[in-house]
C-alpha cells in the first residue's frame, strides 16, 4: 500500500481550474485532480491562492481498527489539540459515524482537546481506500492582507494569479532572482515579497511606480522600483514576468508588446507572460519557446480571459 507524506486540498472556482493545475505542475511536478494531490513535496499552504490544507500524514492502513492502533501506538500526548474530519471524493461515511471516528481518535491521544483555540490540529480522512490520520496545516491567509494595498490600478492583476505566477517563474525556489518586467502598482511584487523571493519592478509610468513603491513600504517590504523603459535594465535576473499592457489606461502596439518582450528576453533565460491578446507569434521572435501555457478567464466575463505562457531560452 502506497501513501505519499502530504495529502493537498485546494479550492478554485471554475474559472481558475486551468491556472491551478498549471501552477501544481510547477510546485508539485503533477497537477491536482478533483481538488486533491497526493506528493511527498512539502509546500505551504499560503504560498498558494489554491491549497486550502496540506495533511502531514502520520498513520495510514485500509483498516480502520488498525488505523486507530497504529494512532496509539503513537503515544501522542497533547494539550489543546483539535480533529476535524476532511471529506474527500469518494468518501460516503454519514455524518454520525464521523463523528464517532473523532472520538475514537481523540480518545487516541493524551492531552485535553480544545476546539475553539487548539494548538494543533490532527484530522482523519479516507482517500481511495485508506484511513489517513495526520496533522492538518491550513491557508492562513494572511496575503489576504494585501487586498488592502493603499494604492491600487485598475489594470492590476488579481492576487490569485500574482501568486500563481511567482510559482510558476521560481518553481518554489526562494534563490530565484525576479523582475516585474511592467511591474504598475506592485501586486506580483507584493506576492514574491511574501514568499520570500528577491524581486525588482521596473515600469515606464512614473505615477504607478510611486504607487508600487507605497504598496511595499506599506508593508514594510524592501524591493527596487526602477521607473524606467524596460529596454534600459541591463541586470540580469534568474526569471522575469510580464504583465503585458492592455486597454485604454495603458494600450500597446504589437511593436510595444515586441519591444517589451525582446527587451526582457535579453536579460533572463526563463519568462512568464502574461497578455489578454494571443501574441505566440510575438514570442516566437524573441528566441524564447513557449514550454506551458493556460486561461484565465475573469469571473462573470468570459469573453475577458488572461492567457499566460511560460518560456523559456531555446537551447
Ligand atoms: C497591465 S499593466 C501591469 C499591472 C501590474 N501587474 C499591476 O498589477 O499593477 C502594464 C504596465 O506596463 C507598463 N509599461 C508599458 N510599456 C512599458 C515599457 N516599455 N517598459 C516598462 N513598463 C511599461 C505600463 O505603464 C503599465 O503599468
């Protein structure tokens, strides 16, 4: 019997199905199924707008009994603890007899429960044919902070997908280097910050850099904010996103999109572009090969989607 050490649930909603399973591949080398991924990859759970717990698994068996001996066996003494039951697919145990299985699994462990405020939270759940009892670890949501940034853009991206995009450009290596290659007021910046990565922003608009540069000092992140044509960075970086402009507060031309990208391209080997309009055939002129690719579409717009596509250096 196979059972990996993490046990992953996300949440998404219908439009973000396709930017969830393109930033899994890139944190777990697979995509989730039905809102659950098994991996012996640690990841935390708030490094993501998707994963809503991740279940370090301590005991598992086909058997319940057994389960529930190998929980003892454990001797696990704590104060203040807390089981909750995670209902996966496939699971049709009524919820009485979850109930009882809590009991059978707090009567397993030394130590007073408390509810309300536990210290620890453990949690059993039945996931194709086997019991699993683990520790339950779960999106704080703390980057929901960030909603409230001081300045905001009405071409801003969503959070959801700023966070996907760090983690797909670094695939969850905090050595990473990162440019926001059209960085506006700073919300992929606020992301990579937040997950611990180095990144600088660069855009041409000098009233959105100071926007941007508020958002971090609000807080209290230190990152560059070059208010500057992108084809006069020269610094190289490990990986650079590309929010493109579009509509009316800040067009481009095909040739602005072309010098965007061929100005980013020179000093990165990895992009990841983001851009409402379809522009493979801009991309295939900066040397750069598109490896993945997805669709966002906005909530109650389905004829506004964001296409994004990661690339990288031929050879
Ligand atoms: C879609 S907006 C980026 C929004 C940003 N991701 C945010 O969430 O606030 C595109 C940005 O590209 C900038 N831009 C356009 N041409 C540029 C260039 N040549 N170099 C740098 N930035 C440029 C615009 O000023 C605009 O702020």
């Amino acid at each position: 019997m196979q059972i990996k050490k993490h046990i992953y649930s996300f949440g998404y909603d219908n439009t973000e199905s396709d930017l969830c399973k393109l930033e899994s591949r890139y944190i777990f080398k697979k995509e989730e199924k039905n809102k659950l991924l098994l991996s012996d990859i640690k990841a935390e759970p708030s490094s993501s707008a998707f994963i809503k717990k991740r279940l370090d698994v301590i005991s598992f068996s086909k058997d319940y009994a057994t389960l529930i001996n190998e929980i003892k066996k454990e001797s696990i003494c704590m104060e203040g603890f807390k089981v909750e039951y995670l209902v996966f697919d496939g699971d049709t145990t009524e919820y009485a007899e979850r109930l009882k299985k809590l009991k059978d699994i707090g009567f397993s462990i030394e130590g007073n429960p408390d509810y309300y405020n536990p210290i620890i939270t453990y949690a059993l759940c039945y996931y194709e044919g086997i019991w699993c009892f683990g520790i339950l670890i779960k999106n704080n949501l703390s980057w929901y902070k960030h909603k409230e940034k001081p300045c905001s853009y009405s071409n801003s991206i969503s959070i959801n997908i700023a966070k996907a995009l760090i983690n797909i450009a670094t695939k969850t290596n905090k050595e990473k280097t990162l440019l926001d290659a059209c960085c506006g007021v700073g919300t992929i910046m606020l992301e990579a910050c937040f997950a611990g990565n180095d990144i600088e922003g660069c855009d041409i608009n000098w009233k959105v850099c100071r926007g941007a540069r508020e958002n971090l000092s609000h807080f209290n992140y230190t990152a560059n904010v070059y208010r500057s044509d992108i084809k006069d960075i020269s610094k190289r970086y490990d990986a650079a996103i590309i929010d493109l402009p579009y509509n009316l507060f800040s067009c481009a031309t095909d040739n602005d999109v072309l010098h965007i990208l061929e100005s980013t391209a020179a000093i990165t080997d990895r992009l990841v572009i983001v851009s409402t309009a379809d522009i493979t055939n801009l991309i295939s002129k900066t040397g750069f090969v598109i490896v993945d690719y997805c669709s966002v579409s906005k909530r109650g717009k389905t004829n506004f989607a964001r296409k994004i596509w990661v690339c990288e250096m031929k050879g």
